[in-house]
C-alpha cells in the first residue's frame, strides 16, 4: 500500500501543479490579452497613456491571441484617426469661413463693405465740407464785385477820397486842394509827362498817375523808415530825397533830353506833415 501510495501520490499531485499552471496561463494570457485590446479604448476615453507590455515579455499564446485579435483593433484605432484629422478639418474650414468672412483690404478701401459708421456726416455735411461749386462761385462773384466795386471808388484806384477833394493813400500821403493847379494831384500830374521846352530838369514818373502814386507811398514809407533817405527842413515843410534803389522815372526837360533822358532812381518828396506839396524823380 505504501509502496502504491507512494507511485500514485507524485503522480496525482504532479497532474494538479500542472493543471494549476496551465490555467494561470490562461488567465494570465486573457489578462494580457484582454489589456492589449483594451489599452487604445482606455486611452482614447480618458486621455491617459497607458504603456505597452515589452515584446520579449509577451508569450507565444499572448503573441497569437494579439495576432487574432489585431483586425478587431486595427478598425477600432483607425477609427479613432479620422476623429482627429475630421476636427483638424473642422478647424480648417471655420479658420476659412473666418477668413472668407473679412472684408477685403481693397474693398475696404473703396468703402464697397465698409459699414456705415454713425458718426459718419450725413450727405448735407459732405456737402457743406466739400463746398458747392456753385455756392462757391457766387462767393467769390460777390468778392470780385465787392472788390470792384470798392476799387471803382477809389480815385486812381488808389486815394480814398476822405472828406470832398482830400484824398487818402494806404501809406498815409494825404492829397488837398492847392497849388497853381488848383489841387495837388493835377500838380502831380504834370509830373507824369515831359516838358522837353521846359528849362532845367524835369522829373517824370513812370506808369502815369497810378505808377506816380504808389511810387511816392513807396518813398514816404522809407523816409518814415528813414532808409536810404536825405531829409532837410524849411520853416513847416520836410524836403526828402529817397533813393528807391532801381528806376522810378527819368529826367527830362532840356538838361534831360540834351543828356537823353538818363534814368532816375530817386524820389524828391516835399511835406507838410502828411499832406504832400510835390513829389517828382532826380
């Protein structure tokens, strides 16, 4: 009995060990196997990165189970591909709509979608900003007729007559009645014509009355200036010589014309305050 005991009781137990260790096989290729095709959906669903098992570590049946259960996988991973390459795409195409969706620069510019802004002035402020043409003419009409008209009032288009005969220039030279002409400026006159029979010099402005008279403002504004000017004083009358610095005239008279009228650059003003007496070139 011992000696049959003992030849049947390694055997049994033998057979259980064995029996023990291919079914903790099995359950170890089940749970390897069942992690391989699981891992990709964990990770998918959670986010995690659960790490592969070694290929050395992996058992032939491991190796068989994953070789049969790969086409249940591979669609399940690429699957979960055009997941991500469809949200690129989706991301793609709202940056286009976005995109598409601006205004154009150029469009912009010539204002063909740009927005009406409610600080934008309204069609009669345009208008009023740009000017009206034809407003604008009729401005400037009235000014020209304005201005001529005041010029037409001056005499010469000069003197602002101030008080009946008494005559005003912009610089100041006041014009009365006197002298053998029965006014200054018909004495002034005179000077804006030769005398060739006349002895002596005489002095003649160019330009006739109107170059006569800016002239003389010309020189009584140096002499108050006193540049370039000789001035001498006679009882109530100031004679100044003023050198105008380029042509204002030329002499004439017999001296002037037996020396050919040579050119005069100087103004003679004789005054009594601001009331001119005579005035001619040297």
């Amino acid at each position: 009995m011992n000696a049959a005991e003992n030849r049947s009781g390694p055997h049994r137990s033998g057979g259980k060990k064995a029996k023990q260790t291919t079914a903790a096989g099995v359950v170890i290729a089940v749970l390897i196997g069942g992690y391989t095709l699981l891992r990709p959906t964990i990770n998918d669903a959670t986010g995690w990165n659960l790490p592969a098992l070694p290929a050395n570590e992996v058992s032939r049946e491991q190796v068989a189970d994953r070789s049969s259960t790969a086409p249940v996988d591979s669609p399940k991973a690429s699957s979960a591909k055009p997941k991500q390459s469809d949200s690129v795409s989706q991301s793609k195409a709202s940056a286009d709509h976005s995109q598409k969706s601006k205004p154009d620069d150029a469009s912009t510019k010539t204002g063909r979608t740009e927005p009406i802004r409610k600080d934008s002035p309204g069609p009669l402020a345009s208008k009023m900003t740009r000017g009206d043409p034809a407003s604008s003419s009729k401005t400037n009409s009235t000014a020209s007729r304005d201005a001529d008209a005041e010029q037409s009032d001056l005499k010469y288009g000069l003197l602002r007559e101030i008080s009946p005969d008494r005559y005003l220039s912009p610089a100041g030279v006041l014009y009365t009645p006197g002298s053998a002409e029965g006014h200054r400026l018909e004495h002034l006159r005179r000077h804006t014509k030769d005398q060739p029979n006349r002895s002596g010099k005489h002095g003649v402005f160019d330009g006739d009355m109107p170059g006569a008279l800016a002239t003389i403002d010309k020189a009584y504004e140096k002499a108050q200036a006193n540049q370039r000017t000789t001035k001498e004083v006679d009882g109530n009358r100031t004679i100044y010589t003023v050198d105008m610095g380029k042509r204002v005239g030329y002499v004439g008279g017999r001296d002037g014309r037996q020396r050919r009228n040579p050119m005069a650059r100087r103004v003679r003003l004789v005054m009594e305050g601001n009331r001119l007496i005579t005035a001619f070139p040297l």
